[in-house]
C-alpha cells in the first residue's frame, strides 16, 4: 500500500507559478499511474493531469494544457505539478493519487485511482 503526501500549496498572486509535490512511500512508484486532481468549494474533484509508469503517457484537463506540467522521478518516488500563470479559478485543495496499472494509460476518473493523498490548498488571489 503507498502512502501520498503532497506539498508545495500556498498564496499566489494571479499570473505567478506553483510546484506541487508528491512523494510516495510504501510501495513502487514505478507500478502506479499517478495523477492530480483538484477540488473547489462545494464542487467535485476534477481530473489536473496524469501521467503513466513509465511516464510515456501523459493527459491533461483540455483547459489547463499549456499551463501546468507533469513530471515524475521514479527513483526519487516523487511526482510533481508545475503550475503556471495560475488564475482565480485555480483555486482548490490539490490531490495528488496512484492508479496501480499494469498499462501505460492515464484515467482521468477519480474511482479509478486506489490511494490519495490529503491534499494541498492552492489559493491565487486576483
């Protein structure tokens, strides 16, 4: 069983960059797809990014290509999210979350996805 714990939330000004991070622990990073997932106020988590085992599949929320980034280092058992020229509406608590997969494939369904972390509280201001 891995265990997720993200960081790198905070203030930001719109226009300004975050880098989120997550380290794994307890298991391979290696075996699980892992993507980010965000959650507003009274909305719904919605699917960010994911990126497959390997690394050789990515996907991103069709509005947010462009500005915010993937990356992850296996041997570090770490996954990032770089995000840039945030706005307002990028405001939420962010969720990085491991998909065990056998297949070089991103989900973006959130019931797909097998552990969580606890989250990190994005918050840009206009």
């Amino acid at each position: 069983q891995v265990q997720l714990v993200e960081s790198g939330g905070g203030l930001v000004q719109a226009g300004g960059s975050l880098r989120l991070s997550c380290a794994a622990s307890g298991g391979t990073l290696s075996s699980y797809t892992m993507g980010w997932f965000r959650q507003a106020p009274g909305k719904e988590r919605d699917f960010v990014a994911g990126m497959s085992r390997r690394g050789l599949t990515t996907h991103y929320a069709g509005s947010l290509a462009g500005r915010f980034t993937i990356s992850r280092d296996n041997a570090k058992n770490m996954v990032y999210l770089q995000m840039n020229s945030l706005k307002p509406e990028d405001t939420a608590v962010y969720f990085c979350a491991a998909d065990l997969s056998l297949m070089e494939m991103v989900s973006s369904i959130a019931d797909e996805y097998d552990y969580w972390g606890q989250g990190t509280q994005v918050t840009v201001s206009s």
